[in-house]
C-alpha cells in the first residue's frame, strides 16, 4: 500500500468519525441537562387557609434538599387577606412587624435577610404562588404576615 492511498483511507476514517461522533454529542446534551434538573428537582407544594380561621391547613412542609420549591398557597377565606412567608428559624416575630409595619401596600412584607421567600399578599378567595431554591437543609418557619395572624397562622418548613 502506499502512503498516498494510506492517508486517504485514515482521512476517510476521521471523517466518517466525526459524523458519526456528531449525534452522539447531541444526544449527550438533553442527558446532562436531565440530570441538572435531578439535582435541583422541582417540587409543589400545596397549603390552604383553613376556612375563616387565621390558620393554615398544614402545620408542616418539607422538601428535599437543592429542590426548586414551588408553594402555592389558596386563600379560602371569604374575608381575609393572608400570605405566606418563609424565613429563618424563629424570626416570624419580627418579620411579622416589620412587615405590619410596612404596611398592606407592601404587602406586609419587607424583604430581608430573614425572609427566604414570599407571596404577595392574596384577596380572599384567590391563589397565589412563589418559586424559589429550598435553602440548605434544617428547619424553617413559613408564617402568615397579615396584622394579628402569626400567633396561629404558621408552621415549620423542613429542608431534609
Ligand atoms: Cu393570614
């Protein structure tokens, strides 16, 4: 053989190996970006106000840890307004006056380093939702920031 038929084969050797290298590379792309959305999964989770009652009708909620949390909270009430505000352990208190504070415009929340995340505040009867990354794992407090609600209207959020 000589060397000039040689290195035409080895070029058409290169060549049929880079196409047939192409979709494999293709086919790589949406696997690493499913397994991107396995390690920050996303989860929703649902809580309700409990009738006319300043309560939540869940005590506690809990996600994985690195999960992109969606909390969709249904205010059933025909009167009040709630929300629904995740912050720091034991830090309810004071995010609740600040945020009566700052008033109903504000939606009785002032953004800080207490406060993880948050709704708007939601009309009777109407639904609202926040999505954000589930902080590192421990335990949290969720708490209703509407004048007078806290004492009841909280729980514990767990980051497992
Ligand atoms: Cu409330």
């Amino acid at each position: 053989m000589n060397s000039k038929l040689l290195s035409v084969i080895t070029l058409g050797m290169i060549a049929v190996s880079s196409v047939l290298s192409a979709p494999q590379a293709f086919a790589a792309a949406p696997k690493a970006a499913k397994m991107a959305t396995a390690a920050g999964k996303a989860v929703t989770l649902n809580i309700a106000s409990n009738g006319e009652q300043m309560m939540y009708n869940k005590k506690e909620l809990s996600v994985p840890a690195n999960s992109k949390v969606t909390v969709i909270f249904q205010n059933k009430s025909a009167a009040l307004k709630h929300n629904w505000v995740l912050v720091k352990a034991g830090k309810g208190d004071k995010v609740a006056a600040a945020g009566i504070a700052a008033g109903e415009s504000k939606g009785y929340v002032v953004a800080s380093s207490d406060v993880i995340a948050y709704t708007k505040l939601s009309a009777a009867g109407k639904k609202v939702q926040v999505t954000f990354q589930a902080p590192k794992k421990g335990t949290y407090d969720f708490l209703c920031t509407s004048p007078g609600h806290n004492a009841i209207m909280k729980g514990k959020f767990v980051v497992k």
